[in-house]
C-alpha cells in the first residue's frame, strides 16, 4: 500500500486487513490494505497505490485510492478508484467468486473478465477470453456474473458511488466533498 498521508492520513488509524487475491489455477497475490466498513453481507476496504500502473487506459498515479468492495454472495467485487482530490478514474468489476471474509484477511478468487466503467461511459469488458479456460467448474458461474454485471453495471456503480461517497469523508477526516466523475 502507498504512504497514508495527506488527505488519506485519517486511514492509517483503520485497522490492517490482508486482500488475498487467488487464481483458479493455482498462484496469489497479497495485498495490505485497511478495513473501512464491515456488514452482514460485505466488507470495504481501502488502498492507496503505491507505484503508478495503468489499466486499459486508465493512469493510476501513486496516491490514487481504491475504495473495493467485497460480497459473501456475489459473483463480482468492485474497485472505486478515486484521486486524493475527489475525482473518480473509474470503477473495475472483478468477475470473481464470492469472498471469504475472515478476521485480518479478505479471500477471492479472480475469474479472468473485468469490467470497466469510466465517469460518463458505458462498461468495457476486459479479458473475457479468460473466461474459456477456467476450470469447467467455474465457467457458468463466471459467464453469469459476467452477463449480470453488464445488465446492472449502473445499479452497481450507484452502490460503489454512494459508499464511497459517505467513506470517503471518514477517510479524509471530512475534509473534502467526497468523490466526483
């Protein structure tokens, strides 16, 4: 995770929370991360990158904060990727099994397609080849997901959008108006 200062300094005093990130076939990647909000259902999480990267053509800069939210019941999970400023770059849906959600850790497994969605854009679908060469197991649930989150892309961003909204003031301390597209 990036260095909590500036306007994410309040998000140090969160507590620390694992996102495990598991591939079908084997293989994961770990992630620190601080735990923002906990409900019967989910959990969010916040993220600071620390090293710029860039996906499709969305520039993530350090400092850039990803608000991720993850579901017990949900075929997807959802990063809000948002400027220190406030401003929205985009909001990426994770085609992924539901998460396992454990004291310090959050588990899923990535199912290959993504969606992404920028401010004022309609969803473009990511790696959906991946989807062919999952485990046979796995491929009718992705394809469902998948076909889901493009029929509710917007439902779903108006969830991501209006919690980050309210998380965004507790992890800037209420200094700024929360996030913009």
């Amino acid at each position: 995770m990036g260095v909590l200062r500036g306007t994410w300094a309040c998000a140090g005093q969160l507590p620390e929370v694992v996102e495990v990130k598991r591939r079908p076939r084997g293989g994961c990647a770990q992630f620190a991360c601080r735990l923002l909000e906990r409900w019967p259902a989910g959990v969010a999480l916040f993220y600071v990158v620390g090293e710029a990267r860039s996906v499709a053509d969305v520039h993530l800069e350090p400092g850039v904060a990803t608000f991720a939210y993850y579901w017990r019941a949900r075929w997807y999970n959802v990063y809000h990727w948002v400027t220190p400023e406030g401003r929205t770059l985009a909001y990426y849906v994770n085609v992924a099994t539901p998460a396992r959600l454990r004291q310090g850790t959050v588990e899923w497994t990535d199912l290959g397609a993504d969606v992404l969605v920028r401010p004022e854009a309609g969803p473009e679908i990511l790696d959906a080849r991946e989807l062919q060469a999952l485990p046979t197991p796995l491929q009718a649930p992705a394809r469902r997901s998948l076909e889901h989150v493009l029929r509710a892309w917007r439902r779903i961003v108006q969830e991501a959008e209006a919690r980050t909204r309210r998380l965004y003031r507790q992890v800037t301390g209420g200094g700024h108006p929360g996030p913009q597209g």
